[in-house]
C-alpha cells in the first residue's frame, strides 16, 4: 500500500500513466455476472487512490490522468441495464491519497507519515470533489446505489452535508446507500443498509429482529483488489454455503472480483462465478426473493429459507444427496 511504500504525489502518478486497460470488455462483465446469477453490480467508481473512472474532470480522474483517457464505467451502466440488472457506484469519500483533502487518515499527509487534514480542507474536499462527484454518479448515471466506504464521524456536518446532497438531488428518488458514511440520522442510522465486510454477522436465525437490510461484503481470496501473489482462494463450495446461510439469515451476498489491470477477469473468479450460476440455475428457486427462516434454531444439518407459505430445507454438503437427516 502506499502508506507502508511511502510513495509521493509524482511517483505513484508513474503507475497511472501506464493504465490502460485494453482488455476491459464491460459486455463481457455484465453478461458474466448476469450468468453467475448476480442481480446487481457495484462497480469501483473512485477507490482510496483517488482516481475517478467515471466521466468528470473534477479531481484526479481517468480522463485526464491515466493512458486510458475515457470514462470506464459508462459502458459498464448501459452492459447492466441491457441484461435488466440493477447497478451501483463504490465511492471512497473519506479516504483519498491523491486530491487534496479527505475525510479520515491520510498517509501522504505530515511528509508521508500520515495524519487528518484540517477541518477547512475536509470541508473543502467534500464541497469541492465530493459533491460534485456524486451529482454527476446520480445525474449522468442514474445509479441504483451509492455504496461508501470508510466513514468518519469526526466532523458529522460533513458527513450530513454528503447524505443531503443525495436527498437533495431530484434523481435520487430510488436511490439507496450503505451506512459507512458515520453519520446518524433520526432514526439512529446512517444508510439504507449494513455491509458487514469478510464475515457473516451473528444475525439470528429468523433474520434480524428489527428488519434491517444487510448485506455481507467478501473476496474470492484476501484482497479486494487483483494481487498476483495472493492464492488463498475460496472454493467454490464454501462461497455456495456462505450464499445458503446469508439467504437464510435475510441477507444479499455482495461477491467480489480483482480483475487484472489490463481489464481481463482472473480465470479462477470466472471459474467459481461460472460454478456459481450453475448452482443457482438448478437451486436459485431457494435463495432469490425469499425470507429468513422462520425457526429460531439453527439445524447442524443445513438451513431454511422461506417464500410465503413454502420453505426451502437446504442440506449442506457433508450430508448425501439420498439418506436420512
């Protein structure tokens, strides 16, 4: 990470001046994800070194500082909404290693040793960068989620300032946003749903007693982003079960992929994705569209989902496809 590597302004630019990624086909993702069985995608759309990939030329953007010179994720949007699935935009708010500012720590800040900006900078940032940026997400892509990242809470008028500007903002009708921006609403929450990230939450069995949304974050390995020395891959089996136990539990499974710097899908994700949707073109029936179990135990021998008066016994793996439970 840049913060251990202790790289400048101009020396991190070098690595940005070289992407290009020729090998980015956005049909191709689109149509992956639609065939693994996913119903949404969320897509980065600025991630913590600050590089917007969408079309602006506000901040530190791909348009007017990478090789790739285009917005990447326009093609991304239509290819989405062409296989009749929902999209959203990541966006790194708090953290920004290259635009002046931020929200939280940021590691080129006291000569590289780390550190917050000051209150007037952060304000600025968010007036400046921020919200511009989230009207053109809202505006030039009609969007259906804002998924944030890193919330700080040090300063809960900005903060508050980022969730008026979505409410405030007439294409944001029917969209909804996660609770990492920190700031607590009247009702004691800070989004529309929770992201657990790299675990299941101890949710009970029947769901959460409250009726809050909640959606488990997780990688294929240990890295959200492509790491070529990273092998800690997760079977295929083992993402299936924790896909059976989230449904069971109320919750959405967002899976994610690293794709390599030149575009191209690691072929051991597209394995699993591919396994994946072929799980769920024979068994989908029990997890899409249905509810948490409706029993407070939960069985050694598998999990229950429920669809209106139908529920749905789902054996784990270890159990034989003919036998007694």
């Amino acid at each position: 990470m840049r913060s251990f590597e202790k790289v400048t302004d101009e020396e991190y630019q070098k690595y940005f001046n070289e992407f290009n990624p020729v090998d980015y086909d956005p049909k191709k993702w689109a149509r992956m994800a639609k065939e693994a069985g996913m119903k949404y995608i969320i897509i980065t759309a600025k991630h913590h070194e600050g590089l917007a990939m969408f079309n602006t030329h506000t901040g530190w953007n791909v348009t007017d500082h990478s090789s790739a010179q285009k917005d990447l994720l326009r093609g991304l949007v239509d290819a989405a909404r062409e296989e009749n699935m929902k999209i959203g935009f990541y966006y790194s708010q708090a953290l920004d290693w290259m635009n002046d500012g931020g929200m939280g720590w940021m590691p080129q800040n006291n000569g590289g040793y780390g550190g917050e900006c000051a209150y007037e900078e952060q304000k600025k940032y968010v007036n400046e960068l921020v919200i511009p940026h989230l009207n053109t997400i809202l505006n030039d892509y009609a969007v259906d989620v804002v998924w944030f990242d890193m919330g700080q809470s040090k300063y809960p008028d900005l903060q508050y300032a980022t969730i008026k500007a979505i409410k405030e903002n007439p294409n944001s009708e029917k969209v909804i946003f996660n609770d990492r921006l920190g700031f607590k609403i009247n009702n004691g929450l800070s989004g529309d749903f929770e992201t657990p990230e790299q675990s299941i939450p101890d949710v009970p069995a029947t769901g959460r007693s409250d009726g809050r949304d909640w959606e488990t974050c997780m990688t294929m390995n240990e890295n959200w982003g492509y790491c070529a020395h990273d092998n800690n891959w997760k079977p295929t089996s083992d993402l299936i079960g924790k896909l059976i136990d989230i449904a069971s539990k109320g919750g959405n499974f967002l899976l994610n992929i690293g794709p390599k710097g030149d575009g191209s899908v690691v072929p051991f994700e597209k394995e699993v994705l591919t396994e994946i949707g072929a799980w769920l073109e024979k068994n989908g029936e029990a997890i899409y569209d249905t509810d948490a179990s409706p029993f407070r135990e939960q069985y050694e021998w598998g999990a229950i989902t429920r669809k209106e008066n139908t529920l749905y016994l789902i054996l784990s793996g270890k159990y034989p496809l003919h036998g007694e439970i």
